[in-house]
C-alpha cells in the first residue's frame, strides 16, 4: 500500500470522496493543493470508453494549447538540402540529417521534447523507431510532425507555443499535460476546454456506451481530482 506523506494527505483531506467536481472547482483545487517548492505539471488523465484493439477506434490527434504549457520546447527537425536552412532560420534548436540519425543511434541523443520530418527523411529515420517510438518523439504524418519543407517555419512555432499530441494508449487510457499549477484557473480552463473539445471531435463512430468513463486532473506531487465527464465533454475551444 502506497504511503503518503503529511502535505499529500491534508491535501486529501479537503477532497469529498467519490465526488465529481465541475471543471472549473476540479482545477482551482489542484491549484490550492499544491503544496511542494517547484512548479508543478498539471496533467490531465481519462478512461475512455473504446476498444483499442481496433485501429478504427485509436483517439489520436493534436491541439495548440492557447495558454501554452509553461515549458521550454527544444525542437528537432530532420531535413536536408533548402528543408535544412528554412528549418535553422524558423529556430529550430537542432536540425540534421545523416549526422543527427547516428548521434541518436550511436550515442543515445535524445536532447529534445519535440522531433520533426519532412517526408524525404522517413525512409533514413524509420531504423530510430525503437529509440524515438518508445519516447514518443517518432515523427509521424497523423501527429503532423511529418511536414512539407514550407510547413516547418508553422510547425516549428506551434511546437514553442504549446502543441500536444493526445492519444490513447494500450489500455484505453490517455494522458495529457495542461500546463503549470503556476498558471491562472483561467489559463488552465482555456487548455482543458481545448483539449475536450478536440476529445470530443475525435469521438469514433464505432465507439458505443459512455465515450468518457472517468476524468481526473492532477498537479505532479498532488492528489487526483475527479470532474464530471459530460460537463468536461460539454465545453468548446476559447476563440
């Protein structure tokens, strides 16, 4: 049985059991929780109600968090030739093609939170998929980091403003960062609004019952939060 420390458990303590809280109340009380000397991640965690065994039914797909995500974003991006410059002069922090795939395979490389293709170079990268896949860095055309070169400067400035890709994972489960427990209720309901909306968009047509079976949010060292599920699903991305 997992032990908890003093701070974990007053935070508890101000928690009804088995309650499901609006979303709104669900983040202020992440907020007011948290309790440790760093800026924690506020994650957002739910079960969805799909069958992932069925390749009709995968939830994938990307949102640019209005609010950003309170992180610095190190982008890669493998390109060559016109691709190489336009990405170095879009900011891109690392950019190459041979030599970036043996410094990756060869000395374990992995110095950054966001990786980047254009199409010509998933022929040479696709032997890193172990390295990058298992990290969930592999570029990949349904993320939209597999771009035309005349996408990059794009792709690269959504990657620095706060772009997530959400998907589930084996067991029907997914989980998302929303931001910092750093930022205003306001910032956190604009990214959690987004990402719901998107959720709810990506619901598969095959996908039969209750779509999301249970919701929570989260800061790093904090306790779960439950919120409601249709009051979550009933919100829509900020203008």
């Amino acid at each position: 049985m997992a032990q908890h420390g003093k701070r974990y458990l007053d935070s508890v303590s101000s928690l009804e059991e088995d309650k499901l809280y609006p979303p709104q109340e669900a983040l202020n009380l992440v907020k007011s929780m948290s309790k440790v000397k760093f800026d924690e991640t506020v994650d957002v965690h739910m079960r969805l109600g799909i069958d992932p065994r069925h390749a009709e039914q995968q939830i994938r797909g990307v949102v640019v968090m209005p609010s950003g995500l309170g992180k610095q974003v190190r982008v890669a991006v493998f390109a060559e030739g016109d691709a190489e410059r336009i990405a170095r002069d879009a900011g891109a922090d690392i950019v190459g093609s041979d030599e970036l795939i043996q410094q990756i395979e060869k000395d374990g490389f992995l110095e950054f939170d966001v990786a980047i293709a254009i199409p010509e170079m998933m022929r040479k990268i696709g032997r890193l998929g172990k390295v990058l896949g298992t990290r969930g860095l592999m570029p990949n055309p349904k993320a939209g980091t597999v771009v035309a070169p005349e996408d990059l400067p794009r792709v690269i400035e959504e990657a620095r403003a706060g772009r997530v890709e959400y998907r589930n994972d084996r067991t029907g489960n997914m989980h998302v960062p929303i931001g910092k427990v750093s930022f205003t209720v306001e910032q956190l309901m604009a990214n959690f609004s987004t990402l719901m909306d998107a959720v709810r968009r990506a619901r598969p047509a095959s996908a039969k019952g209750t779509y999301v079976r249970k919701l929570v949010v989260t800061a790093t060292m904090g306790p779960r939060v439950q919120v409601e599920p249709n009051e979550a699903l009933a919100l829509t991305a900020p203008d």
